[in-house]
C-alpha cells in the first residue's frame, strides 16, 4: 500500500509539472497574440481616412461624361481624371492603384508627399485598353475603384460612377459649373484619319479613273496639277455616291457640353452618307494622304474644306463638300440604256451642269457616258470651290482670331503634333 501511495504521488506531480509548463507555454502564446494583436492595431489606425481626406474624380467640365474620343486622340495627355488627399506624415510614400475595368488595365501611381498636412493633387495616366475605346458606339456606364496607400497600407478606397460616351461624339465646347467655355472643336482632326487602310485601294481606283497619272502632293510646282489631283478625289467620292445625311444631334444629359456625332472614315466609304463635317473629315483623310495639307473652316452650324495648292502653302483652295450628294452617279449609271447612253429623263437631272453645246455633243454621241459625267463632276467642283468663298473672305479676320471659338481654321498638318487620329476597329 506504501508503494503504490508513492507512486500515485509521483504520477500527481508529474501531472502539476505538466500543467504548469502547459501554462506558461499558454501564457506565453496569448502574450504574443496580444502583442501582435497590438501592433496590427496600431499600424491599421496608423493614417486615419478622414484625416487623409481621399478623393478621385472626373473634372466638372465633363459633367460625369467620359469621352473617348478625347482619351484616344490625346492619347495620355488626358488630364480629366484627378486624384487628392492631405499627406499624413512628411515624406509619405503614397501609392494609388486603379483596378482594372472592361476599359482600362490596373494603373498604379506613386510620388512622395514631402509635407504633412499639405493637400496634394495628381493626375493619374490610365491605362486605358485603347482598342476598346474604339468600339464604344453608345454610352454605357463605366465604374472605376481608386484605392490609396500610404506607406504600403490602404488607408481608402473610392469608387467613381462615369458614363463613357460614343466614340462617335465629338465634343464641340465644354461649359464648366462657373461659365467658361472650352472649345474642343480641335477634336475634328481626330477623325481625319490619313492612316486608314482602305485608303490604298481608294487611291489605286482614283489613279485607274483617268483624271491624273500620278498622286503627287506637291512635288509638281504648278498649282494646277495640285487642283487636278483635288478633282480626281472630288470624281472618286461622286462615283461612290456619297449624299448627304445629318444626324448631327447626339442625345447627352450634359446640358453644357456641345456635342455632335461624326463618322468616320470606314462609315463613310461604306454607307456612302455624310454630312458636312463627315464629307470633310473623309475627302481631308485622301487629301493628306497623297501628300495635300488640307483645312477645315468651321463656322457656327456649318463646316467646309480647304487645301493649299502651293507647298509654301501661300494659297488656299476651298471646297464646299454637300455639293457630292447634289447628283447621284451611282444611280445614273444603273438607269443606262443597253446602248451605255442616258435615258433623257436621268439627262435632264444633269442638264444644268452642263452647256448646251455639250448637250448636243452627248446626243449626237460625240462624247461618251463617262466623258459627260467627267464634265458634270467638274461643274460641281468648281461650284463647290466658289460656293462658300464669300464667307470665308468676310470672316478671315474670325478665322486668324484664335480667342474667337466661333470661327475655327483647322490646320490637320499642324494639330498633328497633338491629335492623333482615331483608327478604325
């Protein structure tokens, strides 16, 4: 009985033994969940949000609108979108990531907010998915989250609720909450779009037309042969039976902003309708691209274009491009007769734009079909050339005004340096 009392002894110390050694390891363990407890506490209330008073937001110039035709023809020189907030602690290192979206990859800023409590403003370069920028044709709501990081802990988050626009919308002017006025109409040179890939054939048709031999821009120093080549486009585009269609009203909910629909260069070609600034942003592409510097006068509710016909670009040629839809080729050749002649009826649309001896010269078969087209084109062109040159000797003084937002020379050649052209999907 001694013996085995001993031993039930031994076995209860033992077992205090182990209890007390459970209990400082306990002990221990909870000590240091308490600490690191503290310390995350610590560091997540390091920076408090309200203190740092973080902000993303689109300027109020947009009204919650987000154009991308703006975004591609500035490329990253967009500055619309801004972030603020007060910096916490002197050299902070602040880091602001935008989550990705169906239009843009994660974008992340970072700069040193060398002073505390200084408020600081930046403007972050998105990364905006370009190619679908351009398949935007109606508006749909577009959501962007800011989250902010001071010193590698996300100190907030902001959420920005935007309606990004038609890449169709060409923002005309923009009036801010205080009533200034920002013209944008600069914007029309991104849908001049020289790069276009169909152009190569377009050019190819011109050269097989039989106007000119050669697309040369200005290598020739007669302003004819510039004029010539101007013609040659001016018949491509009236054999493609290009007419005229507005839908220059574009449906916004932002009562100050100024805006119209314009097509571009593909929707042109191949639906064959244009209105002003359409037909001008399409024939400018050509222009330009066999080397022609061309110009677009805008006035107020109208557009036409322009060309130097002399390298040192002294003299100005104008075209008024409604005048394509005043006849229709296309339709004049479905109506010809077996023998490749007009019915009388399809002739007297054209009559007037012809004299009478080239009437006679066409009823008596001494001229063909295509001669006599050739011969009303060329009638159209010059009365497309003279047609708006009154207005736009009265308003020269307008046009070399650069504080008059009503009256606009646009230079493709020189707003190149800052617009790029919107390409086709």
């Amino acid at each position: 009985m001694k013996i085995e009392k001993n031993r039930i002894n031994v076995g209860l110390s033992q077992n205090r033994s182990a209890a007390a050694k459970f209990l400082i390891h306990s002990s221990y363990l909870l000590i240091l969940i308490l600490f690191f407890s503290a310390c995350g506490s610590k560091s997540h209330k390091q920076f408090d949000p309200q203190k740092v008073n973080f902000s993303a937001s689109l300027s109020p110039l947009y009204a919650g609108q987000l154009y991308p035709s703006l975004l591609l023809a500035l490329n990253q020189a967009d500055t619309s979108l801004s972030v603020s907030l007060t910096a916490p602690a002197n050299n902070a290192v602040l880091r602001i990531v935008v989550d990705s979206s169906a239009f843009n990859y994660v974008t992340i800023l970072q700069e040193i907010l060398p002073s505390r409590g200084q408020t600081y403003t930046f403007h972050p370069s998105i990364k905006w998915k370009y190619d679908q920028l351009r398949l935007v044709r109606q508006h749909r709501p577009l959501d962007l989250t800011f989250s902010c990081y001071i010193n590698d802990e996300e100190v907030d988050i902001e959420n920005l609720h935007l309606d990004i626009r038609s890449v169709n919308e060409c923002p005309l002017s923009l009036r801010s909450p205080d009533g200034t006025v920002v013209d944008t109409r600069f914007l029309f040179a991104a849908y001049v779009n020289e790069e276009h890939p169909a152009i190569q054939q377009i050019l190819s048709d011109i050269l097989d037309q039989g106007i000119v031999r050669k697309l040369q821009g200005y290598q020739s120093s007669r302003p004819s042969d510039v004029t010539d080549q101007a013609f040659a486009v001016w018949y491509y585009a009236l054999n493609r039976g290009i007419s005229y269609s507005s839908i220059s009203c574009t449906p916004n909910p932002n009562p100050r902003a100024n805006v119209q629909h314009i097509r571009f260069f593909d929707e042109v070609h191949n639906t064959r309708q244009a209105n002003c600034i359409d037909a001008c942003v399409f024939l400018a592409s050509i222009l330009r691209k066999i080397g022609l510097r061309p110009v677009i006068f805008v006035e107020p509710c109208h557009a036409y274009l322009g060309y130097y016909t002399d390298r040192k670009n002294k003299n100005i040629a104008l075209l008024e491009t409604t005048i394509t839809s005043w006849v229709n080729f296309p339709q004049l050749r479905r109506s010809l007769l077996p023998d490749g002649q007009l019915p009388e009826k399809e002739l007297d649309k054209i009559s007037k734009y012809l004299t009478s001896n080239q009437l006679d010269d066409y009823r008596n078969r001494r001229i063909s079909t295509d001669q006599v087209l050739i011969l009303v084109a060329r009638s159209l062109f010059d009365k497309a050339s003279e047609y708006d040159r009154e207005t736009y000797e009265a308003n020269r003084d307008h046009f070399a005004d650069p504080s008059n937002i009503s009256y606009q020379q646009l230079d493709i050649q020189t707003l190149r340096q800052q617009i790029q052209p919107i390409t086709g999907e």
